[in-house]
C-alpha cells in the first residue's frame, strides 16, 4: 500500500500569516479561526483562563462537591441493581473514571461500544481491570457490514469527521442503556483539564444525526437497521424530560494522565498505548494518518496544548513531541494495510478518498445552529443541578 502515498493532499490548509501561541503550541495552521490578543495569548488559552474555575475544582472544594456528587448518585439509584453507567474503551479516561467510582462505593455497569477495531491491548486492558474491579460489563457488538458502510460513506464525504460514526453510536448506547435500566447518571471520561480545546473544523457532528444521515444518505448503500443513534428531540427528552445527568467526574479530582497512568498500572494490571486514543486501530490510523495527510490536521496540537494549560508538561516538552511523527511510520504502514483490507479497499480506491477535495461539514444537511443553541441550553439547565459538568 505503499505506492500511493504521491496522491496524498498536504496543503489542506491554505498559506496563510503564521502565528503561534505565546503559552500552548496552538497556532493559524493547526486552527484557521484562531485569534489573538494583544499579548499573544491565543483564544483557546482565553476560554481556558475564563472558564477552567467553574469547570475544575480543585483540593478541598472538589472533594466536597464529589462527597456530596456521589451520595446524591447513590439516593438516585437506590433500589436498583446499579446507580450509574460508565463507558469503558481501555484507555486512561475511563479506565481511571471505573477505578475512581469503584473507590467511592459507587456501583457502576460498564457499558463498552465493540465497533470492531480494538486492539487487543484494548480488550486485555477491559476485561482485566473490570475483573479486578469487580464491575459488570455490557458490550454492544456493531453489525459490521452497516458500520463499515457508514464508515466509508465518511470517507468518501471528505470532510475530516470520520470518527462521527464511532463518536455518536457510543452516545446513543450510553443515553438508551441509562433509559432501558432506569439509572439517572452516566459517568463521562471527559474533562475540562486535559481536554479543553475544541476546533469545530477539526471534527463536527457527535450529536447531529440529520448531518450523519445525509452523508450516509449520499454516499452509503447498507440499510442502518441497528446502528445506535439519536435525535436532538431524543437528546432533550433524555436530559430535560427523563434527567439522565451527565457527569465528568474527572473535573471533581486532582486528574494528572501520568499519575493516572502509574496507578493503574501498579493497581490494575493496565497498559498504556503510546497515544491518546490509540487503544483503536481505527482511531490511531485515523487521527496518526488521514487527518494530517489529508486535512493538514494534528489533534496533538490541541492535545498537548491542553496539557501544557493543566500544567502537566511544558511547552519545550510539547515542541519536542510534535518533532516526532503522530506514531511509529511502521506501524502506520501496517496500519493501512490492515484497514484498507477490513474496509475492502483497493490501492486506488483508497488514494481516490485521500486525493479528493477537502470539504466541511457546511457542505451537507446538518443542524449545527440548533445543536450550539441546545447545547447552551442543557448546560445552563445542567448548573441547577451539578457544578461544575
């Protein structure tokens, strides 16, 4: 699969005056609707400053407001086999939010999205520390020929949301399993800390079904009779009419990744992957590959950008990274061998997708303008409840 790599697209992003934070590595090329104040200080790092003492409590504050965050699980779920859900997918995130629950005596269901990708470190690493923990497992197993036929119509839409499919089933099972079971909190990996940053032309669509189903419209050809999703009218009724909660809990602790990571390994038996997410091949090629082949896009600006606002690595340590490739040029030839084969891809079939113009979102139906508005909403809804999200 090596030959094809001349029809690859490296200047998706147009030339443009470059200019790089003065605090994170977050720059014009990486973000082309990044501004600037006049210290230099990029508008992520503003929203950062302006919003990280309402997202994140810290020392005894937050230990308070989790003391008082877990008995009020615990009264919701009272009488019920188990009082909340979390998603597991074996990396750090939510190994550690399955560690953290199990800690404070909650009783959680482990709720796993198997789309056919994991690596097998990821299932080691979801069965052991699940045994360990002594915590139940539901997997949702894809029906893989409808999940690679909406994988590949993202593909060939050409617009550089390709984990959407992922991203949103995962969604769709947590809300309906809460449902289905009568419990009120799923737990989110999420946190502001370590995961701040959000470039809407980097990915776009987590919660949009009318965009998903009209790339799939366009470019797919299998029937999605059981692929798990959700309307915006479902997303409501299960907030605001049900009161399933979402809750980042990480936002509550101290969280730093390599304490995180050291704990889990000695306690738990867990290995880590070499990146973030890399736990799916997908995800690893995907982010590691296509992304800055194609789109000229690397999410490891924005991760370690986010890092370096956490104060969990320097901005020197951040530069050197990002000298490195997203992952080892071995791997990621082996890489695309084995998706284009799971895919059922051909050699030109697959340099046609990364030789195709780059297009938006914008490009198909979608419903960004209401999602921002509820959003909004649910959030200022969510603060009578829980502080921070």
């Amino acid at each position: 699969m090596t030959s094809i790599t001349e029809h690859y697209n490296y200047s998706a992003v147009p030339d443009q005056a470059y200019r790089v934070c003065t605090r994170c590595i977050m720059n014009t090329a990486a973000d082309r609707s990044i501004s600037f104040d006049d210290m230099g200080l990029c508008s992520h790092c503003q929203r950062y400053d302006r919003l990280v003492s309402a997202r994140r409590l810290q020392g005894e504050q937050g230990r308070e407001a989790l003391r008082a965050l877990v008995e009020r699980i615990k009264a919701a779920g009272r009488g019920r086999e188990y009082d909340c859900i979390v998603g597991v997918s074996g990396g750090v995130d939510s190994t550690y939010v399955a560690w953290l629950v199990k800690q404070h005596g909650l009783r959680p269901l482990a709720v796993h999205f198997d789309n056919g990708w994991n690596s097998e470190l990821a299932t080691r690493n979801i069965e052991l520390v699940l045994r360990n923990l002594g915590i139940d497992l539901h997997t949702h197993v894809v029906d893989w020929e409808e999940f690679r036929d909406l994988q590949l119509a993202f593909l060939k839409a050409s617009t550089p949301d390709g984990e959407i499919p992922t991203d949103h089933a995962i969604g769709a099972l947590l809300w309906k399993q809460a449902a289905s079971r009568g419990i009120k909190y799923i737990i989110s990996g999420m946190n502001f800390a370590t995961e701040s940053i959000s470039v809407p032309d980097w990915s776009y669509g987590h919660s949009d079904w009318r965009f998903i189903s009209d790339i799939h419209r366009r470019f797919g050809s299998v029937k999605l009779k059981t692929y798990p999703h959700f309307s915006l009218f479902y997303l409501f009724y299960a907030n605001i009419l049900r009161g399933t909660r979402i809750v980042s809990i990480l936002n509550y602790v101290d969280y730093d990744k390599d304490e995180a990571m050291a704990l889990l390994s000695s306690q738990l038996g867990w290995k880590g992957y070499g990146g973030k997410h890399h736990e799916s091949i997908y995800t690893r090629f995907y982010q590691g590959y296509i992304l800055p082949r194609k789109f000229g896009i690397d999410k490891r600006y924005g991760h370690l950008s986010d890092l370096i606002n956490a104060g969990q690595i320097s901005r020197a340590q951040a530069l050197a990274e990002m000298q490195r490739p997203p992952y080892p040029e071995e791997l990621q030839q082996q890489d695309l061998a084995y998706v284009a084969k799971k895919l059922r891809l051909s050699t030109e079939q697959f340099a046609n997708i990364m030789g195709a113009p780059v297009k938006s979102f914008r490009d198909y139906r979608n419903l960004y303008g209401v999602v921002q508005f509820l959003r909004n909403t649910v959030n200022a809804l969510r603060k009578r409840h829980l502080y921070p999200r």
